[in-house]
C-alpha cells in the first residue's frame, strides 16, 4: 500500500497537521511507503494554472514531481481545512495544475465522458472546519463538499474515495477530544491493515 499525502494548511500548530503527522507515523508502521506533499512549503511552490491551449502547459519542475507521485501512490490522503465552504485556494490549484489532461484524464471525441487514466486508486479525505456538521452535511447544502469532491472531481480520473472525515466545531474540542480523533484514526488505519493483509492472502490463495 502506497499512500500520498497532500495536506493545504499554513499554520504547523493546527489541528491538520496533527492529522497528518498521526496518519503518517501510523501508516509508515504498516507499509512503509509514505511521501508527503506541504502545499505550503516553499519548495512545493506552483503558480495558479494559465495557458492558451491545455494541451501545451508551462514548465513546471514541481507538476512533474508531483505526478510522478500520484502515479505511484495506491490511494491520496487529503488534509484540509474548510474555508468559505470549500477547500484552500492553494488545495484546487494542486488538483488543478496536476490532474491535467492526458494525464489524469483524456478527452474523448463524440463523448462528454472523459477516459479515465488513474484507474483503480482510492482516495481519503480529512477536513476541519469551525461550524456545524449539519451545514456541510444536511440537505440544507445543495451539494455538500464530500460529494463534489467525490463526483466532479475525482471520479473523472477514476479515484474512489474511500472515506470522508468532516471534523467539526474545531474550536470548541477540548484537548481530550481531539485525542480521540487522533485514536480513532489509528484504530481506522489498523483494521484497514488487517483487511489489507486479508485480501492479499486471499489473492494468493486464488493466484
């Protein structure tokens, strides 16, 4: 299992980046196969997507990079606050410059249906926010952020999302729960180690 984590907050001391450093010691216990991507640090640095025409991009060290990396990972692990009602800035933009066209996905004459080229990769998503959970996940949000994410964007490169986890009312958590946030995310990685593990016997019983 090789994971990717993509993580889009600017602050070190928030409650995202103690997602990130607990998911990453937890899987690399596991699999070992753990990279990072800071969309803050300096060196992960991308301008916002221009060009005239998509099939002709800038050159872009870091896009190079960075799908190099989503090509290799088994499943995407996205860390995010919630801000405005949607992910950073900084987080589409990501998505934006480097699930690109025949890369990610190729268009298809006479279909409105994309051909998908990063088949059979899952994905997770780990968001904050300060609100309440009803906001993003009621029916009072017409298209709440785990299926826009889920639909329109990465089920055109064939991307299952796997699970989604709206942490809510962040400044309200008293340290005590967000240790147990930070437990539950362990328990949820070793039982998804177990079914790995599984599944792998059960191909090799088959094979």
């Amino acid at each position: 299992m090789k994971k990717l984590i993509v993580i889009a907050q600017p602050s070190s001391k928030g409650f995202t980046h103690k997602i990130l450093k607990k998911y990453r010691e937890v899987s690399e216990s596991y699999w070992d196969k753990v990279q990072v991507i800071d969309l803050y640090e300096k060196k992960n640095f991308q301008p916002y997507l221009e060009f005239e025409d998509m099939r002709v991009l800038w050159e872009d060290p870091n896009r190079e990079k960075f799908q190099k990396k989503i090509k290799w990972a088994d499943e995407i692990v996205f860390i995010f606050p919630i801000w405005w009602g949607n992910m950073p800035a900084i987080m589409k933009n990501f998505i934006d410059t480097n699930f690109s066209a025949w890369f990610a996905f190729r268009f298809q004459k006479g279909s409105p249906i994309p051909k998908k080229l990063l088949e059979w990769k899952t994905a997770k998503i780990f968001t904050t926010c300060d609100g309440y959970s009803i906001i993003y996940n009621n029916v009072f949000c017409p298209m709440y952020l785990e299926q826009y994410i889920s639909m329109y964007i990465l089920w055109v490169f064939w991307i299952n999302v796997t699970d989604y986890t709206l942490i809510a009312k962040m400044r309200k958590k008293t340290d005590e729960e967000k240790i147990e946030i930070l437990k539950k995310i362990e328990l949820d990685l070793r039982a998804e180690n177990i079914k790995w593990w599984f599944n792998k016997l059960i191909h090799k019983i088959i094979d």
